[in-house]
C-alpha cells in the first residue's frame, strides 16, 4: 500500500503564500500520476494540479499562475506552492497517486490538511 504524508497545510492571509508537501513511501517515478485536489466545504472535491510521466502538468483554472506542482524524486515527494492566494483556496487539501496498469489502475489518497485563506 502507498501511503502518502502530507504536510504544510495551515492559515494564512490573503496574497499570502503556502506550500504544501506530500512524501510517498514509494518511488513517485513509478506512479502513473500524481496530484493535488481540494474540497471547500459544500463543494465537490477538485482537481487543483496533476504531474504525469514526462513533467506534463495541469492546473485548474482558478489557479493558473498562481500555483505550481513540483516533483523531487529523490525525495519521493511532491510540492504544490500556492501564491497570491485568495479565500475562495480554502479547502481541504489532498495528495494522491494514481498507480497500475491498464486493468489494474487505483489512486492512493493522504489524509488532507487543511488550508484557510483569511483576514
């Protein structure tokens, strides 16, 4: 089982910045993707930033330009620093991992910190 620790959640103001952390237990190259979503509270959860093979990259579009995912592969571990940020970021923040092959596919979730954007 992957289990993934994340870590940099907190409060901050708004125009502020964050970076959150996930470290896997496993090879992150390995991993088909990896990604951060988020759930503010009577919202479906997110897509807020995927990385996949090859460095590829996605952001959501609330967050472009102001977010970015990174990878240290070394260290198993994924990034997402949030700049300029704004209330509408509060959520809850999770890391996940989507590993397997064509019929054999699963993700693998943290355990999610939260984030508050707040005067």
């Amino acid at each position: 089982q992957v289990q993934l620790v994340e870590s940099g959640g907190g409060l901050v103001q708004p125009g502020g910045s964050l970076r959150l952390s996930c470290k896997a237990s496993g090879s992150i190259v390995s991993f088909n993707s990896m990604g951060w979503y988020r759930q503010a509270p009577g919202k479906q959860r997110e897509l807020v930033a995927v990385i996949a093979s090859g460095s590829t990259t996605n952001y959501a579009d609330s967050v472009k330009g102001r977010f970015t995912i990174s990878a240290d592969n070394a260290k198993n571990t994924v990034y997402l620093q949030m700049n300029s940020l704004k209330p509408e970021d509060t959520a809850v923040y999770y890391c996940s991992c989507n590993v397997g092959s064509l019929l054999y596919r699963y993700d693998y979730w943290g355990q999610g910190t939260q984030v508050a954007v707040t005067s």
